[in-house]
C-alpha cells in the first residue's frame, strides 16, 4: 500500500483484483466514489493485494456497504 | 465458402469480436490482476467486465464466480478433479462428449472413483423429460456426488432437460455439472433456476468470440480443489492458492486479448438474442431435414428433435468420404465421431460416424439449398 496517504484519503485493503472490482462496482451502485490501488506488500502480511482509496468523509458509508454486500476487508488504513 | 461447422467452433465472428481484439493488442493489454498501472488496471476492467457479462448472461448475480479457462474441456477437468473424492459415485449421461467422459473413465480405471451412464433415449421420440429423470433415480447410489450432462448434443438436436434434471440434483444432494459447448448462446440457460453447480462452456462457440476463451460459472459458496496452482497476483507470500474464486483456479496470466473479444462476442449474441440464435439454427435445419429425408440413401438421426445441430449419412459412403466430397463443393461439415463414443454408440451410427451439419447465425438459406444439391449429386453420381 501507498505510504503517501493524502490526508482525508482512505483505504481498504480488499485482497484479489476480481474482489477490488466487485468492491469498487457494488460501492459506485451506491454512489460512492473509489478507486483500485495496490496496497503496500509489506502492510498485508501476505503480499500483494489490492485495496480501494476512497474519500474519508465516506468512511462509515464504505464499511456499511460493504458489510452489506459480504465483503470484508482485510484491514483499514488511513484517515 | 460454406461454413457449416459451427458445433466445432463459430465462424465467421462479429466484426466487434475481432476489432476488439485488435484494440486490446494494441491499447490496453497490459497483465490483469499484476500490478496496478494503466495498463494493467485497464485489462482488469476489461476481463471484469466480461466477468460480468457472463454472469449476467447466465442468471447469476455473482461475476467472481465466472472463471476463465482454456476451453470447455479444462473447465470440465477443473470441476471434475477438483471437486470428486476417492470413492465417490459419477452419474453421466450417454451422449457424453470425451470432454466429461475421458476424464471419469481415468479417474475410475485408477480406482479412484465408479460410474454409471444415464440413458437419455435419444431415440425415442415420446421421451419426456420424466422418463430420463425417473432412469436417472434408479441409478443414483448413497455415494453419488456428482453428475455430469451435455446440455445440448454436440452430434444430434437432442437437449437434455436441465431444469428437472437439476431439481432432482438439488433433492438428492448431487453435484450438477452441466456441459453447455453446444447451447451457450443458442438456448437460454438460467443456473440459478437450473440449480446448476457448475456450468462449463466455451468462449468460441455460440458465445462468437475467439479461441483460448473457456470458462465456467460455480454456484457462490461451492469450492473445488485446484489443477494448476501458481501466480495469483495476491497473497504472494503464501504457500497455498486463494481461497477465493476466481484466483483460486486462474494461475498464471490469463488471455487478455480472447477475453476481450469474448466480451464483444457475447454483446453481439445480446444484440441478435440467444432465442433469435437459436430459432435461427432450428429453421435451418429443419428446411435441411425436409430436403434430406426426400433423398433415397439418405438416413438422418434423430429426426424426431430439431436442433443446431443435424446428423447424417449417405448409405454405401462413408462419412469422411461425403466431408471430402462436400468440400470440393466449398463446403465446411465435420465427418467422424466427434469426440463422442458414447454419442455416436446411442446412435448407433455405422463404423466411420456420420456427417455432422452445424449451421450459425452468419448461415443462410441459401447455404442449405446449395448442401441440399451437392447431397443430391452424391446420392446420384456418386464421390
């Protein structure tokens, strides 16, 4: 993952690309705006992964969605 | 030229398919799922698009469940391998392609599993599909796990009734793996309401895209064990393959460029709709029937079902010998037994096999009018 976080910038560290799209498409159908960065291999403890940046302000939104859908993040980073 | 060779793979494809192809090479084909530059994230989309399209096409909400393969044969190799145990009880049907049979008739020569073959009475005209379902009952054993069947023939017009053959499936706790080479894209398939477990189907058959484009579709929550592990582009450090599909079962780079066009394939198959497709094919053949049942020497099977695909042979000339003959014509049939023992042993078709006619959607009235006349000629005159 980026260590260059951008203040009011968050991310979700979602795991596969396939997952990071799902994740990016089912939070674009609720209005969110997000987008698939490579999360810092040496921050997932397994590697490469891949991860949504997304707006801070949409934090609580974010996890709300994505709970919804049955995604679970590894992990959030950020703020 | 006359392509009537569709079973085998579509020809020719929608100017999209290959277009899009060609934009990939040239624009976007970076590696998906590596890395997370332009380019690569640009062929993400593009395979996750497609993804979806299947999906959507199919009647399952569940994109990540579509995964990519060679061609039908390694999707039915995935699944098959991956999901049956050591003693474990296979169902297939009797038109089986060498696809699905090959696979279990190793496993079982090894011991690692036993089998039995459904009848699907392909011959008989007044089957319905309770008759197949109540053969299959009686054969189902406490150990059975899975069973395996063509959705469409690929040598005759028979299709299998996969809504009550899955409802039975589904009450029985068996696996339902469906073999769809031959109707994807021509006959609408629903999984979700065919309680289907895994739909396997190639990319470039009635689907209109290129070769290398395979897939197939698992219900959300079923897993199978991998036959290929490898590159995942995540959990790097990690001994074991994902857990999750469709990493799980994708290692290694996936093709990028037959996915792409895949993906146009599939949107021109929306464009026309898969029932205009199919009606399309069965209109076809069953002009062709009309005529060809009018020709002395001429014996098709299975004349009772129209489908896309019509079967034939001419008496006293071997099959291979009526293909060579009707290339000469400029037209393109596919002569054999088509990668179906078991098809062609229901049949009962002569040593040789048969000649096999698959038109498409491209495939006119007038392609079947001028096969109607070479079959005359060779009836008459003679190879």
């Amino acid at each position: 993952m980026r260590n260059d976080f951008k203040s009011g910038e968050c991310v979700a560290i979602i795991g596969s690309m396939t997952q990071a799209m799902r994740a990016q498409s089912i939070l674009a159908s609720a209005a969110i705006r997000a987008s698939i960065v490579k999360a810092d291999s040496s921050k997932t403890g397994s590697g490469c992964a891949y991860a949504l940046s997304y707006s801070c302000e949409q934090d609580d939104n974010v996890r709300g969605v994505l709970y919804n859908a049955g995604i679970r993040p590894r992990n959030f980073y950020g703020g | 030229m006359i392509y009537l060779d569709n079973a085998a793979t579509s020809f020719p494809k929608p100017f999209g398919v290959t277009e899009e192809q060609a934009r990939c090479m040239r624009q976007y084909c970076g590696n998906p799922g590596r890395g997370s530059h332009a380019l690569a994230l640009a062929a993400s989309e593009k395979i996750y698009e497609c993804r979806c399209a299947i999906a959507d096409l199919f009647g399952s909400a569940h994109p990540e469940n579509v995964v990519f393969s060679m061609n039908t044969t390694m999707a039915l190799n995935t699944v098959i391998k991956g999901s049956l145990r050591l003693g474990d009880h296979v169902l297939l049907s009797d038109m089986e392609h060498n696809a699905t049979f090959r696979p279990i008739y190793k496993m079982a020569r090894e011991g690692y599993l036993s089998y039995d073959i459904f009848p699907t009475f392909s011959n008989d005209p007044q089957t319905t599909p309770s008759d197949i379902c109540r053969a299959i009952e009686r054969m189902i054993k406490p150990h059975t796990r899975m069973l395996i069947c063509v959705h469409a023939s690929n040598i005759c017009s028979a299709v299998l009734p996969l809504a009550e053959i899955g409802a039975l499936c589904h009450r029985k706790g068996i696996l339902f793996v469906v073999d769809a080479a031959q109707s994807a894209g021509v006959i609408p398939i629903d999984v979700e309401g065919m309680q289907i477990d895994a739909l396997c189907a190639p990319g470039h058959k009635g689907l209109l895209g290129p070769q290398g484009s395979g897939f197939f579709l698992l219900r959300d929550g079923l897993s199978a064990e991998t036959l290929i592990e490898g590159g995942s582009g995540y959990n790097s450090l990690e001994g074991n393959m994902p857990n999750e599909a469709p990493e799980r079962y994708e290692a290694g780079t996936l093709p990028t460029p037959a996915i792409a066009g895949l993906c146009e394939g599939i949107r021109a198959v929306r464009r026309y709709g898969v029932e205009n497709i199919g009606r399309h094919e069965r209109e076809l053949n069953t002009f062709l029937q009309e005529r060809l049942l009018k020709i002395p020497r001429v014996k098709v099977y299975t004349p009772h079902h129209i489908g896309s695909v019509l079967l034939f042979n001419i008496e006293g000339i071997p099959a291979d010998s009526v293909g060579q003959a009707l290339a000469k014509y400029g037209i393109c049939v596919r002569c054999g037994y088509h990668c179906s023992a078991l098809g062609h042993a229901t049949l009962a078709t002569p040593a040789g096999g048969a000649v096999r006619v698959s038109p498409g959607i491209f495939s006119t009235w007038a392609d079947m009018r001028t096969l109607v006349g070479a079959v005359e000629n060779l009836c008459k005159n003679g190879i």
